[in-house]
C-alpha cells in the first residue's frame, strides 16, 4: 500500500513538474523574436481559411519557426484569437515574436505597417527610418521635419506627463518595434514611442540617470561591456575626472562613423565631456535611447 502511495505521489510531481516546464517554455517562446531579419515578407489570408492553413503559410513564408506552429495554436486557443484572424493581403517582419504575429492578423487593414526602430539612435535617424519604412506601407502624410519639431514643443511635451522638466524628447524614444496605421498622426506615433518609454523604462530615474544611461548604451556593444562602462563613468564622476566618453563628441557631429581628433576634444560646445567634469552642462544630450536598460545612479554631488 505504501509502495502505492509512493508511486502516485511520484507520479503527481512528474506531471506538475512537466507542466511547469511546459508553462515556462510557452511563456518563454510566445515573447522570442521569430527572428534577426527585419525582412518583410508578403503574405495573404484567404476568407474563411482555417487555422492549420494559415499556420503553415506562416512557417512556409519564414515567420514563425517550425517547431513553433503549436506554440502559436496554443496562443490563439487560449486567448480566444482563431475566429478573430482576419482575410487579407499583410506584409510582416520576420523578426515579429507569436504575440505580434497574432496581433497583426487581426488587422487586416489598420496596424499594419511595422517598423522597426534599432537601439542607439538620434531622433534625426529615427525620423529618417520612420519616413522611408511609413512610405513604403503607404503612409503619406508623415514628414520628417515636422516630426523633429514636434519633439522640442514644449506643450506637446507637458501634454506627455513625464515626472521631470524636458525641453528634448531625444533619448526618449523607445527603441522598439511598431505596428502603425495609415491614419495615424504624427503626434500619435510620438506619443506611441514615448509612452512605449514609459511603459518599458519607468519614470523613476532621473533625468541625469538616463543621461548617463543614454552614453553607456552608446558606448557598449553587448550588456558585459555596458556594465564596465557604467562602472569606469560611475568612478570617474565620484573621483572628480573627467567623464571622457567619445558619444559626446560624436553627436553633435550627427556622425558616428567620424574618426574622433584632438581638435573633437578640444572643440568648445556643451556636449564635451573631454573638457566639462560632467554631463551636467550637457542637461540636453539624451545622444542615444536607453533601450529598457537602467545602467548606474548618480551618487555624489559635484565637489565645491
């Protein structure tokens, strides 16, 4: 009887523990980028097609993984999605996870225009790739130097919320990827990046923080050499040092490719932290977005 016992109760913690396993994994997979490529690809939905149609032209077309074609049942099954995919021609990245894709299919016509926006731009090359991505989609009402203009309005920036005083939406446009609609309005699709910030980043740094964290992500190539660079700012700002951070010089170039010379580090203008003991004096860098990443505090004032 006790050999019994045993027995069922080994059998109760291998199913709980399969179903765990199972559980963590959908959850991991559903929120996985499908892949790399930004590539669009062009795919079409029949009326009344079936789920198990529409799956497999998605892995025929490249995007969604093979081995995830249940994954994605699954998804819509229990989010109640598979009378909710809409006929339609759409034109999809592949670089979408299973939640995207799902929300994209629901709209035939609307949301149907992605873009993707890399980490570690100024807001010139973010309106450059929102101009040539929107035109491409169909979007024709969207201009790029009303877009720049717009992020240094001061009423339209009050009318966003944030917790501190800003005079520059640069470096608060989250690097992401976005389904727009042709009726958008430039000020809805700023409001969609900054508020996509918020949601992503917190309002709880402050402004200097994300500053700083804005330098870092410029910096660094991976999150190892991020952190060693937050850590060498962090150590030059509490020594009284010279931050000394090549960003700097870099953006008000407008030129990340420019080879950096003694006459950069020399050249008198706000954002040179090779002459000026902190970024204090440079309140409007924001050079690059933080990317979700909170990298150091500020710990000490500056010495008198």
């Amino acid at each position: 009887m006790k050999s019994l016992i045993k027995i069922i109760m080994l059998a109760v913690i291998t199913v709980i523990a399969i179903t765990i396993l199972a559980k963590v994994n959908f959850n991991s997979v559903i929120k996985k980028p499908n892949s790399e490529s930004s590539e669009k690809v062009t795919l079409q939905i029949e009326q009344g097609e079936s789920v198990d149609s529409i799956i497999d032209k998605l892995v025929d077309a490249g995007i969604l993984k093979e081995n995830w074609k249940n994954h994605f049942k699954y998804y819509l099954k229990i989010n109640d999605l598979s009378q909710k995919l809409q006929a339609g021609v759409y034109e999809i990245p592949k670089n979408l996870n299973i939640k995207e894709i799902a929300e994209t299919l629901q709209q035939a016509r609307g949301l149907d225009i992605w873009v993707t926006i890399p980490e570690g731009l100024r807001k010139d090359e973010i309106a450059e790739i929102l101009a040539t991505e929107l035109a491409k989609g169909g979007y024709k009402n969207f201009n790029s130097s009303d877009f720049l203009k717009l992020t240094t309005n001061p009423s339209f920036i009050q009318s966003l919320g944030f917790n501190y005083e800003l005079t520059d939406l640069e470096g608060f446009l989250f690097p992401d990827k976005y389904a727009f609609s042709v009726d958008e309005t430039i000020e809805d699709i700023l409001k969609k990046l900054t508020n996509n910030f918020k949601a992503k980043v917190g309002t709880e740094d402050s402004y200097e923080d994300i500053i700083i964290a804005s330098m870092v992500e410029r910096e660094g190539y991976n999150a190892q050499d991020r952190a060693m660079i937050a850590d060498i700012i962090q150590r030059r700002y509490e020594e009284g040092w010279l931050l000394q951070i090549d960003a700097t010089l870099l953006y008000p170039l407008k030129d990340w490719k420019h080879v950096i010379t003694q006459e950069d580090k020399g050249s008198d203008n706000p954002y040179n932290t090779c002459l000026l003991y902190t970024s204090d004096a440079a309140d409007d860098l924001l050079c690059v977005d933080l990317g979700g990443r909170r990298i150091i505090k500020k710990k000490k004032q500056q010495p008198n």
